[in-house]
C-alpha cells in the first residue's frame, strides 16, 4: 500500500502542550520497539529503503518502506506476526507473494540479501489520535522516544499526520493550523534515514540533486506545472532539513539555492497555466533565495576567477570568508512564514484539477511561454554592449530560467531537438556567467584591497577583463539569436 503523511519536527518546549491537547481528545497511546536491517554497506539505504521488526506493545510486526512518488507518499508493507513466545527474526520469504516488494528488494540487495543485519533500534512512546475534517480522516501521532546504535543516540519528538480517507490538500490545510500552535517544522527525513546516520556517525545525508521529470502529454497545463512544482519541491525539501537542523554542509546550501532558482523560474514563466498559482509565491521564494546568502558566488571567485589571476602575475591571494552563519539560517527554515509557504506549495502541487483549468494543449501552452522566454533572451542580441550593466545581468539571468524551463519540458520532445538547442544556449549562460563573476570579484576586490593592498592587481585585472567578456558575451547573444526552437 501507499501511505500519504507529512512528518514535523517538535521543539521539545511544546511536547506537553501537544500530549495535553491529544488527551483532551481521548488519544491512544503505543510502546513502539523496532529493530531496523540493512546490509553493512547500506544498500537498503542507498536505494530509499527500511526493513525492520516492530513490537507494538505485545504484538510483532515485520515492516517493508520504500520511497513513494513523491516526499508526501511513502510504499509500506506491513506483515503482522502477533504475539510471539521469542523475539521473531527478520523473514523476506514473508514478501515472497508481493511482486512489488521482492522487485524492489531484489534490485537493491541483489545477492547481498545474507548481509542484512541489525543497524540500529527505535523506542518510541506514540500518542495518536483520528480527526475528521471536510470527510477527510487525519490521524496524528505523536512520536516520544529515541533512536539508538549500541554507542550513540538522538532524541525523536516529532508529530507526523497520516491520510487515512479523503483529499490530500485538506491533509495539509489541517496541519497548517499546528503549524503557529505547536512551532512544527517540516521534516522530510525518516526514522530510518535518522538512525543510518547515527550508525554511521554522520550528521546528514548527501545534499539532493534535481532530478529529470517526465510528464505525460496528455496533461493539462496545470497538471504539468503542478508536476513540476512538486519535481522543485523534491530537491528543496531534504536539503532544507539538513538546513533547518543545524547540520548542512555548504553543498546542502547550494541545491537548496538551486532548486529556489528552478521553482522561482517555473512559476514566473508558467503561471499563466493555472488560476491557483498565488502571485505571492514568487516573492517569498525570492526573498528566501536572498536569505541563503551569496556563498556560491564568493567560492566561484575563489575556484575560478583568483586561479586565473595568479596564472597572471598575481600574489597568491586569500579572501576572507563571509558564509553566513549556519545557525541564522536554521531559524529562518523552521519559522511558521516559510513552513506555511511550502505547505501552500504542496498543496498547490497535490490539489484535484481546477474545473476552471485552462484549456487548450499543454504543448500550445509551452509554445506561448516559451516563445516569450526565448525572444526576451535575444531581443538585445545586437546592441547588448550599449546596455547597462544591470540589464545585462538580467539578460545572464533571463538565459538561464530559460534552460530550467526547458528541462521542465525536455521529455514531451525529441530528445535531439532539446540538446541541439540547449547546446546552443550554453555558450550565452558561460559567457554571461564569466561576465557576470569579473563584476562580483571587482565588488569584493574593492572591499578586499582596504585591508590587502595585494589585492589592487586582482582589481586593476578584473576591470580590464570586463570590455573582452562584454564583446564575447554579445557575439555569443548574437549567434543565440539564430537558433532554431525545437517547441
């Protein structure tokens, strides 16, 4: 089966106030002892997986996890075994009837299967309670306990909401209003992902890359712009929780950063496709994009731009680092404003077809956006050098929201076609981006030369740089301008 749920931090101050609130309401509570299998390499892990053995209060239960479509659905198997007079050991011949689990586990265990063995353990007290609302059953738990290795152990307290019956958009509607309540922060990361890091010894998983979508041509436009919100949000999520607890790495920064730019670009081009997008949504998403800092663009120069300099006569040369501070930013992901923010997004992107939907086909839709898109690319291909240096930045900017919303639609064409025509829009994206660097380095130089004086040749070098990547940057536009679209 599919399990549909969203699972939320809590801040350990507000675990009473939650437990009071559900015994008011009759909950039930559940002692919860699993026992979670992988092979010493992970390879459950690797592949989205969790096996484990389950005692709720008495009773034994032999469960199979996989990750579903998407970071709200989940594929859950569970075997009840009952009461046993010994603790049972771990079964996969129990799958053997459930094509779809042993595919699953054959693909990721192979001949490795004898390998598997006890990583980690759970013991959880869960409070749990259904609620109705608009004929849609909830339940919420919440989840009171630790996840443990035989050396190490964190503390879970966190309240997860499970679509029983009903729509998904009213699963999420109810749990916006725990959200200024209780303080919850969404977090994709399951018990499981939690405890393989602990057994490793790891504070976060790797950072998440986008992924390739694939969207079916008979479509509506908004069923793809729904599609290509949640593709967004696939990337962003898992990258925000490392984030929002305190342990990202500076790639984890990045992709967060990156899949803002893909959300932000989907929604500026392809709102036209749906009457529900909130035209909000693009400015928050801006404003959080800001709020990740400009740490990319200081290690660009580092990696790029100061090699190059040096290779020219230049001092070794070290610039000050200005990352902003991990914590500042942890505040800024668990706060109620952005939680509601992707709340609305998930809702937007798991919501029924609008009866007021907008006609037409999906590709004459593509076709009208990205007509737009591409003339405002090229409509200063031939006096580019006369502009100022804000409008052609924008232009380096307008290039590459072109590229992510070619990518959106790259599998409803041929595949040729689309890689002919990105090829033809990279060499505008490097140039502008080489373009683009000289005036972020020129503005750090300047602050940099106040305390480094060595840091004038870096400065004088970059500014006589810039005429040759503006005349560059123009002739590449030019030759863009004559690219043959593919839609």
């Amino acid at each position: 089966m599919v399990e549909v749920e969203l699972k939320f931090q809590l801040p350990e101050s507000k675990k009473k106030t939650v437990q009071q609130y559900l015994k008011k309401h009759k909950a039930q509570q559940i002692h919860l002892q699993a026992k979670y299998y992988d092979t010493p390499d992970r390879l459950l892990a690797k592949n989205g997986m969790a096996l484990r053995l389950r005692k709720e209060n008495d009773q034994w239960v032999q469960t199979f996890k996989a990750a579903g479509q998407s970071h709200l659905h989940r594929v859950e198997e569970e075997i009840h075994l009952g009461a046993c007079d010994q603790e049972p050991d771990l079964n996969l011949e129990l799958y053997q009837d459930n094509k779809v689990v042993t595919d699953l586990l054959n693909t990721a265990l192979g001949k490795e299967a004898k390998k598997l063995s006890l990583q980690f353990e759970t013991d959880v007290q869960r409070t749990y309670h259904v609620f109705e609302a608009d004929n849609t059953a909830i339940e919420v738990c919440l989840d009171d306990g630790v996840v443990k290795t035989a050396t190490a152990q964190s503390i879970i307290c966190e309240v997860e909401f499970e679509l029983k019956q009903g729509a998904v958009k009213t699963l999420i509607q109810f749990a916006q209003q725990w959200i200024n309540r209780y303080t919850l922060w969404l977090d994709v990361r399951s018990k499981a992902e939690r405890g393989n890091l602990l057994a490793l010894g790891q504070a976060a998983s790797a950072a998440v890359h986008a992924k390739a979508l694939t969207l079916n041509k008979d479509i509506t436009a908004e069923q793809a712009l729904k599609k290509i919100v949640e593709n967004c949000l696939g990337q962003f999520l898992p990258n925000m929780a490392a984030i929002a607890d305190g342990v990202a790495e500076a790639e984890h920064i990045h992709q967060a950063r990156v899949s803002l730019r893909r959300l932000r670009s989907a929604l500026k081009h392809f709102s036209s496709w749906s009457n529900e997008v909130n035209p909000l949504w693009e400015e928050q998403i801006a404003e959080l994009f800001r709020q990740l800092g400009d740490t990319r663009d200081e290690d660009a120069i580092r990696t790029e731009v100061l090699p190059i300099i040096k290779q020219h006569g230049s001092p070794e040369l070290l610039l000050p680092v200005s990352a902003q501070p991990l914590k500042e930013l942890s505040i800024l992901f668990i706060s109620s404003d952005t939680i509601k923010l992707l709340l609305d997004l998930l809702a937007f992107a798991y919501s029924e077809e609008n009866s007021k939907s907008k006609s037409g086909g999906l590709k004459k839709h593509i076709k009208k956006s990205l007509d737009k898109l591409h003339h405002k690319v090229i409509s200063n291909a031939e006096h580019f050098s006369e502009l100022e240096v804000a409008e052609q930045h924008k232009i380096r900017k307008t290039a590459k929201q072109l590229r992510y919303c070619v990518e959106f639609i790259s599998s409803l064409y041929s595949d040729k076609k689309v890689q002919q025509y990105l090829k033809q829009l990279q060499p505008v994206q490097n140039t502008l981006g080489q373009y683009n660097d000289l005036f972020i380095a020129e503005g750090i130089f300047n602050k940099a030369v106040e305390n480094d004086s060595s840091f004038w040749f870096a400065l004088g070098w970059v500014k006589a740089k810039q005429p040759h990547l503006q005349k560059r940057s123009a002739k590449a536009l030019q030759t863009f301008s004559q690219a043959e679209t593919f839609w």
